[in-house]
C-alpha cells in the first residue's frame, strides 16, 4: 500500500493540486483506476483511488455541485481513499460547497493536470506499488530469518529489544509486570503514564477491541501491541512512532516478538504450575508440623525458591463458601491463586502462598514477634483490591500470631475457624464481596466452627484460664475464685463482694487484672460468654 500523498509524487502531481482534504493525504490506497460513467463506483474495490473527467456528474451545464457532492458520498461508502478531477475540461472549478463536503467526509481530492493521460499516472503507480510489495516481501522475509535466527539459538527473550530496535530503528520497550519483564532501548523516554495504564490492564478481560486488534496506536504517537492470554492482558510491547504508520513489515516484526514473547509466557506458566505443586507440598508440611529439623525445612524452603521469616499468620482463602473437593472449586481456586501471585510478584511481597490439602487457597504472611497489625493492614489492603477485581464473593480467615515456625500449626488450625465462621454470611442481601473473619474477634464463633467443639473448648479454658491459674499460683491470688463467683452472681460487683467478704473495689481491682492477662471483659457480654464457657470446662475437670 502507499499512501495519496506519496500517489502525488509518483504520479507526477504538483503538490498545489490538492483542492481538497489536504489534511487526508495520508490515507492509504491499494490501486489506481478510472471511470466516467454515473455508476462505475459499483465496480470499485475499496482502496482504489479514482481518476475522472467529471463529465458524468454534471446535472446540467451550469452545475456540477450536486453531482459531484453524491460522488463523493459513493465513493465513501464504497472506501475509496481519494479522486483526482481533470479541471478545464468539463467542470472549470470545484465549487465551494463541494471542497467542504470533502473536507467533511475526509477525501482527498486533486486537480489531474489536463495534458496527462490515465496511464501516465496507473503505471507508475502499479509499477511503485509492485516494487514497494517486492521490497516488503523481501524484507519481510529477512524479518522472519533473524527471528527464527534468534529462537534456533537460544538467545533469552531479553535480547528481543535489540533486535525489535535494529529492525524498527525506534525506541522499543517491553513491558510484563507479572514476570518483572521490564525491558527499554538505551534510548528510550519511559512513558510513565503509559506503563501505568498498562499496568492497570494487568489480569483483566481483554475487551473485544483488543482480542480482534492487539496491535493499537495511542493518542500520544505509542504504537502498543498487547500481549494477552486466555482473554486476559499479561503485558505489552511499547513501540515509539509518531510520525507515520506501520508497514507491514515492521507489523510482521512486531507480531513475531509477540508470539515469542508469548511462547516464553506460556513456558514460564508451565514451569511455575510444576513449581507450585512443589510449593502446595512445602505449605502442607508447614501446617502439618512434621518436617524435623529446622535446617531440613531451610533447605526445602530454598529449594522452592523461598526465604523463610522467623513468624507467620496463617490465612485460608476460598471463592466457595464451605470446603469442597469438586473440580470446579478447585479450578477457581487456581484462577484467584494466580491472579494473588501475580499481585504479590509486582508488589514485592514475601508472603508464601498455595493450596492446602481441601484445596482452599493457603497464604503465610510473615510478621514482626509484636506486631501483627501490619501484616493484617497489608492482608486487607491486598484482599480488598483483589475482591473488586474479582468481582465474587471471596472467603477469607485469619490466624493469630504464635511464635515461631512452630506456631504455624496452632495459626492455620485457628484459619481455618476463622473460614468457617466467615461463610456465616452467605446469604445475607447486599453481602460484601469479601467475608473476612479473624480469629483474634472470634467469641463462640470459636467453638461452633471448630472441627472438635470439645477440644477447642477445653483449648479456651486452658488459654485463658491457665493465665488466670498461673498468677494465682505465682502470686497466692485468687482471681480464679473471684471470676467463678462473679460470674455466678450474673457480674454482681456487690454481691460478689459480700461472698468473697472484700470491698467492691477489690473486686474491680481483680477483674481488671484478669483483662489485662487475657484481654476479655468480664463485665462484657460477649466476653463473659466465653468466660463462662471455659470455667464450665474448667468446673469438668479442667487442669491449669
């Protein structure tokens, strides 16, 4: 294809001949031919550019302005890039009306000098056409050596840039944040605003537009060629040319980077499943507690490609509201755990991340020893994003912080309560996307969705209790005594005094030292609950 403007010179047009559409001379055409009857634009083929007399369209001999303006709607609809019109002969000049209609439709129209003939224009044309496609295969074909040159010998997809550049000769940048591929010619003017737009296309549906036409010019001159897969945006290949647009080969360039870098894409993928298999076996050991000795789980850890923190929360993730083993969990499972990597990959974050063995996702958040509150801010952040992006329900449960690698086991055991108690809101109208529970603001949520209500009633009693019990032991207290007989007068302070013969004061003394060792109320409804349970548990034999 060549464009109206290089027709101008090939054809031996002066550049004063435009009468109209000088805007549009970039337009590009096939084929040049010629007609004179009222109908001949029904045998054109879009692209070809048009000669006339313009003796057809007169509707009289005073005016030719209506029949030309319907000559132009014609050849408009039939995608005709551009006209040129012998002046002199039958139309003198073109009429007002008619150079703004053109304008309005964007065509090109040119004044054919009357002393050449058709084929002093045709042939040269064809002939500059026909070379132009010679060149273009040539070149194309060379294109595809020095791509098949560079997939024969292994060359990793990074050396694509030096090779997209010396084909191009622009500045190229490759763009892949899920892979960190972050790649530019020396040269080139980073487009920031353009690697954050992006960046936010990352993970989503591809919209019609780009499935059918990946390769897209911006507004701001960036040619973008959108690397996709399974219908979602991975990345873009970034190519700076604002002065005109592509030739084919330089599309065929383009292209072939694309499917490259795609192939890389699709291998990495491959590698990274395997790897996470890997990875879902090193989580289960974690959780399990059975992996021996600590330079044995450094080793393994490494081997997954993973350095382990010294605490970690345990979170259990799922798009389902209570644990099932169907295929179809498991495959959307798999679908949020990718889009959670990727995130976690671009944000830099050390989280450790998998499937358990009910195949609800499994992520360990590394925290500091006395602070668990970052890491949680982090989590929700992280997980609110994703919801929205998601656009479903998401289920979510959170451990507490115990102490060393050790602790991981008590912490998922407590997510997985925390799940549980989080697909109690399924149901309820204009529910959250995201149904986040945390153990930590668990009350007898803790004991209804626990595997053994017995054990982790008997697990309570022995947490807060035992507190209460050790201070008694260590201090000759009896704070143990004092909550048994406050909660049997219903959270009496006076009729607990006269029992326990102390001052009410003494009684509130105690209760606050009893909330500072295990952080609940006694005068709490809630908390007094709990409370009641575990010295239940503890009036059946519970030993401190």
């Amino acid at each position: 294809m060549i464009t109206v403007r290089e027709l101008i010179k090939v054809g031996g047009f002066d550049e004063a001949a435009v009468l109209a559409g000088e805007t549009f001379l970039e337009k590009e055409l096939l084929g040049v031919t010629s007609f004179d009857s009222p109908d001949g634009h029904k045998w054109l083929r879009p692209g070809e550019f048009v000669l006339t007399t313009g003796f057809p369209f007169l509707t009289h001999k005073e005016s030719s302005e209506s029949g030309l303006i319907k000559l132009i709607d014609d050849l408009v609809e039939v995608g005709t890039p551009g006209l040129a019109i012998k002046l002199g002969r039958y139309i003198e000049s073109l009429p007002p009306k008619v150079i703004t209609h053109a304008l309005n439709r964007q065509m090109p129209i040119l004044s054919f000098p009357m002393e050449k003939a058709w084929s002093d224009v045709i042939v040269p044309v064809v002939r500059y056409i026909n070379d132009k496609q010679r060149m273009e295969l040539v070149q194309t074909h060379a294109i595809y050596e020095r791509f098949h040159r560079h997939l024969t010998s292994g060359d990793p997809v990074s050396n694509l840039i030096p090779l997209l550049h010396d084909v191009l000769q622009s500045p190229i940048s490759i763009h892949v944040p899920t892979l960190k591929w972050n790649w530019y010619t020396p040269s080139v003017m980073r487009e920031d605003e353009t690697i954050v737009y992006v960046d936010k296309q990352v993970g989503q549906h591809a919209p019609r537009w780009m499935l059918h036409q990946p390769l897209a010019r911006m507004t701001n001159g960036l040619f973008v060629r959108w690397l996709l897969h399974d219908q979602k945006v991975q990345g873009a290949i970034l190519l700076r040319r604002a002065d005109r647009d592509l030739y084919a080969w330089e599309k065929v360039a383009i292209e072939q980077s694309a499917a490259l870098l795609s192939l890389e894409m699709e291998r990495q993928r491959t590698v990274s499943e395997t790897y996470q298999r890997f990875r879902n076996d090193f989580l289960q050991l974690l959780v399990s507690g059975k992996y021996g000795s600590r330079h044995m789980l450094i080793r393994k850890a490494e081997e997954v490609g993973w350095e382990l923190a010294e605490h970690y929360i345990a979170v259990v993730i799922s798009v389902k509201p209570h644990s099932s083993p169907d295929m179809e969990t498991w495959k959307e499972n798999l679908t949020l755990l990718e889009t959670i990597r990727r995130t976690l990959i671009m944000h830099d974050l050390p989280i450790l991340f998998g499937l358990d063995q009910h195949n609800r996702i499994l992520l360990l958040m590394p925290t500091t020893e006395n602070d668990e509150s970052a890491a949680k801010g982090i989590l929700t952040n992280l997980m609110t994003t994703l919801a929205l992006q998601w656009e479903h329900p998401v289920y979510l449960g959170i451990g507490r912080l115990h102490h060393s690698w050790e602790g991981i086991v008590q912490s998922y055991h407590e997510a997985q309560i925390s799940f549980r108690s989080a697909t109690h809101a399924v149901g309820l109208v204009n529910a959250p996307l995201l149904h986040m529970k945390d153990f930590n603001e668990l009350g007898l949520e803790r004991i209804l969705f626990a595997d053994k209500p017995g054990v982790e009633a008997h697990a309570l009693a022995e947490e807060y209790l035992g507190k209460i019990a050790q201070y008694d032991k260590e201090k000759k207290g009896q704070l143990l005594y004092t909550l048994q007989i406050f909660l049997q007068v219903n959270g009496n302070y006076v009729e607990a005094a006269n029992l326990l013969f102390v001052h009410k004061n003494t009684i509130k003394y105690r209760l606050q030292l009893i909330r500072d060792l295990t952080g609940l109320h006694p005068e709490n409804g809630q908390d007094q609950l709990m409370l009641r349970i575990a010295m239940t548990v503890h009036s059946f034999g519970y030993q401190a």
